[in-house]
C-alpha cells in the first residue's frame, strides 16, 4: 500500500526561553472554583437532558 513513498521531515530547533520571564504561580482556589462549577454544569445538563428524555418517551408511549 505504501510502496514508493517517502515521508520528508524537516528538523525545527526549539526557540530559546527567555530567562527572566517568570510563571505567575497558580490560583488554586479560581481552579478550584472553575472546576467546580463546570462539573456542577455537566451534571445539571444531564439530568435536564434525562428528565425531558423520560418526558418525551411517556408522552409517545402514553398516546400509542
């Protein structure tokens, strides 16, 4: 399938680091938060989401 192929790689130096370029430490307690509150979304999309499901699935069957 790969017969007479040929894959070109081309090499790329990674770029100095500026040295007294600094991380700002990380806010523990807004990543908390954050983390937080997007499991708090996915849990309340989910049981929206099932809540209607049973809805629509007793409604169909409930005429039939």
């Amino acid at each position: 399938m790969l017969t007479n192929r040929a894959f070109l790689v081309k090499m790329v130096k990674d770029p100095k680091p500026i040295e007294n370029q600094e991380q700002p430490p990380i806010d523990y307690h807004e990543l908390a938060k954050v983390v937080t509150k997007s499991v708090s979304t996915c849990i309340a999309v989910y049981v929206s989401a099932d809540t209607i499901r049973r809805v629509v699935v007793y409604a169909i069957s409930a005429k039939f």
